[in-house]
C-alpha cells in the first residue's frame, strides 16, 4: 500500500535539520519497543465530581478506548476528558476523567489490554492540551548497535537547536489522506469527502478493502455497508447512512463533530508542515526574520518581530536560550497573520492546497486557527544500546512537550520512511 496523496501534496515533513545517513532501522516491532508516559499538567486533589483515571493500554486505538469507557461507565463522549490521543502501536500511559457523581462499583475496564493504575477524584474536567507533555521509550531495532555513536551526535545537536515541530504521519491516517478529507468539508464538498472516504479512485488504500470501494463507486450501499466493520468506524457509519438513505450532508454529518474536525486540523497541520519546510530548505528556523510572530515557550503566546525588535542582539540571546522560536501557522479564524514576507510564506502554503482563505476563516466544527512553534526543546535524553529476545537494537528516551511528535525525532535520527501502517498488530 502507497503512502502517496492525491489532489494534495504530500503532507508528510520533507526537510532535515540535521546531517548525516542515518541509521535506517524499524520502531513498533513489538508493543514494549514504543512506550509513551503522558506527564500531567497537574494532579487531581482527591475530591469533586470527575473521577481520574490513569489508563495504560496496549495496541488500543483513541477510538476504541473511548468506546470502552462510554460503555463501562455508561456515560456520553462529551462526560470523558483527556489531554491528548495516544499511539495506538504502543504501550501508552494517560490520564483520563470520567464526569461521575457517585464512585462505580469497579473502575476496572472490561478489556485484556486496558488497565486502571488508580483512580482519584477532581474538580474539573480534563481538557485537550491539559498535560506538561510525554515521555518516550524507544527501541530501534534492525540497526547496528554501533551506530550509537552517529544517534549520539544527532540528539546533541537537537538538545542544542531543538527539534523541528513536524506533525507526523500519524496525523494524516493510515492513507495519509485526512488533510484530502479536511479540504473537502472546508469546501462543503460532500460528495469529495465520500468519495475520497468509500471509493477506490482517490489516495492508495489497502488491498483488502478493493472489493467494498468498488461496490460503493457503483451505487451498491447495501452491500459495501455489510463489509465495513467497527475497525472502519467512520466508514461504517457513512456507508450505513447511506443505505439508510441519506443525504450526502447528512452522511458526512453523521460522523460527528470530532471526526470532521480532526480532518480539518490535518488540512491546517499540512499548511504548517510546508511552510516548516520552506524554514528549513532556506536555512531560516534558528533565526527570527521581520514579519515572523515569535513564539515564547514559556506562556505560549507570540509577539510581532519588527525591524526594531531586530535591533542589537537580544533577540538572538533569546533564541539561543530557547526562550523563543519562530511560529508557524495553522491557519483558521482567531489566529494571528505574520507580516511581509512571511505573511506570503503562508498565504502561498494554504493557496497550494485549493482552499480559500475565508472558507477556512469560517469553517466552524470547533475548529480555531492558532500559532504554533516551528522547533520544541527535547529534554531529560538517554540513550544506550544492546541485545534481546528481539535482536540487536538502540535504546533512547527522551520528554517532549506537548503537540511534538517522537516519529518527527526518529525521522532525523533514522533517515527512513516512517510509516504507522506497517505496525504490530495484536495478537
């Protein structure tokens, strides 16, 4: 199966930072090669009408997670709270809340590969962006363990620089298509969307599901319904809709706000990851330009740099000590426009995908435009290597803050494909 798009450029990250050959390799042989600890923003006070919940799960989806709760704990999605979607091929650990009045009789998740940690009570709900970040424990296997040595000289420069703020494959989906769909709903493109979601003339889709995408191409949505199943939700509940009937509106609205919105925030995420390549090819991210809005790590707000910012030196004391770095855009009402040259940047990057500026303006779904910085400090690193059961293999762990993805580290580190798909299944 190709990773390849259609209609849109690739959103995948196509410049480095760093030098060098890597050290190729594959991540996600097993479940404990890829370990994430969510590091909370705070911690729940013992009393109030959320229950916490600390989940480890192994090869679970968000999705499924979330279905799991709903149904132990018979609450609606909207009553359960989480900081951010985990990995689904990994061993992750994370925080969730549960709005419940009274204790249940068992906090226990009737699922082989869902555990409750503990459970504690708090006073307010969590929301997405509520953690410090995560820490990652990482194994990368089919490598020559003496390699560690170039790993080494690569995590040292991006202790020194910090990490280019890449969005990873695994925001754009098993297709590598969600930024397709998101671009379709901005442009109220209904039929686009199912097409692209059920058929089998757009982006590359697995071979197995050949058969069913014919079938919806021809009309026939009684039968391609009976062979989506759960592990296809969205295409399951598109291709019941409409052999219910529906319209094409009412069909992509059956979805869901949440699926609808993440599509689009994959459509704002490709914007972001082509304008950080143009930084990167034009040698530009460890500097401030005038126009570019700088983003300050510490409150996550941004200030214009103007010619007189740019005067004398401070600026580049500051960004030396990562107390700033430039941002970039993920475009939508509510976010703030650079200037100049980087204004146009930007502009060209959303003009590139075929969707106009004031449809995504007003595109609703819960979606907001917003800055986010272009590099992310990476902290607490350590690194070894070795051999087990499973082989030789190289060993790192290290803490980003939130939004940053590890795939976006392993990419500079290995100079290879990353590809999410081609990950352990269970068992």
């Amino acid at each position: 199966m190709s990773t390849g798009t259609t209609g849109i450029a690739n959103p995948l990250p196509q410049q480095y930072l760093t030098e060098g050959t890597g050290t190729g390799g594959v991540i996600k042989s097993q479940p404990a090669d890829f370990v994430v600890e969510e590091i909370p923003l705070y911690e729940p006070c013992g009393e109030g009408e959320h229950l916490y919940l600390r989940i480890e799960k192994t090869s679970v989806s968000h999705v499924e997670l979330m279905s799991c709760l709903r149904r132990q704990f018979q609450v609606k999605e909207i009553n359960i709270g989480y900081a951010g979607m985990k990995d689904k091929a990994a061993i992750t650990r994370q925080t969730v809340s549960i709005h419940l009045l009274d204790d249940p009789p068992s906090v226990e998740i009737d699922h082989e590969r869902i555990n409750v940690l503990w459970a504690r009570r708090h006073t307010n709900k969590i929301r997405r962006g509520h953690l410090r970040g995560n820490r990652f424990s990482i194994r990368i296997r089919e490598v020559d363990p003496l390699s560690i040595t170039a790993v080494k000289r690569c995590l040292d420069q991006l202790q020194r620089t910090g990490m280019p703020n890449y969005f990873g494959v695994q925001r754009f989906g098993y297709r590598c298509n969600n930024q397709i769909i998101g671009a379709a709903i901005v442009r109220k493109d209904w039929k686009g969307l199912l097409d692209e979601l059920l058929g089998a003339t757009g982006t590359p889709f697995p071979e197995y599901q050949g058969e069913r995408r014919a079938l919806y191409d021809q009309g026939q949505y009684t039968e391609a319904a009976r062979q989506w199943t759960v592990a296809n939700r969205n295409e399951l509940i598109a291709s019941r809709s409409l052999r219910d009937g529906k319209s094409l509106h009412g069909v992509c609205h059956a979805l869901g706000q949440t699926p609808l919105a993440f599509w689009i925030s994959a459509l704002q995420s490709a914007i972001f990851n082509r304008v950080l390549d143009e930084r990167l090819q034009k040698g530009t991210l460890l500097t401030l330009v005038e126009g570019d809005l700088a983003w300050k790590h510490d409150s996550r707000s941004v200030f214009a740099v103007t010619a007189a910012e740019m005067e004398g030196d401070e600026l580049a004391r500051r960004l030396e000590r990562f107390e700033i770095s430039p941002s970039g855009p993920l475009s939508g009402s509510g976010m703030t426009r650079a200037a100049g040259s980087v204004d146009e940047t930007e502009i060209r990057a959303l003009q590139a995908t075929g969707v106009p500026l004031d449809a995504l303006m007003q595109v609703g779904y819960g979606v907001h435009g917003a800055r986010r910085a272009m590099r992310v400090p990476i902290a607490n690193v350590e690194l070894d290597s070795g051999v087990d059961e499973g082989g030789n293999f190289i060993h790192l762990a290290f803490d980003l803050p939130r939004g940053a993805y590890a795939t976006v580290l392993l990419r500079e580190i290995m100079r290879t494909a990353i590809d999410e798909t081609a990950s352990f299944s269970p068992g």
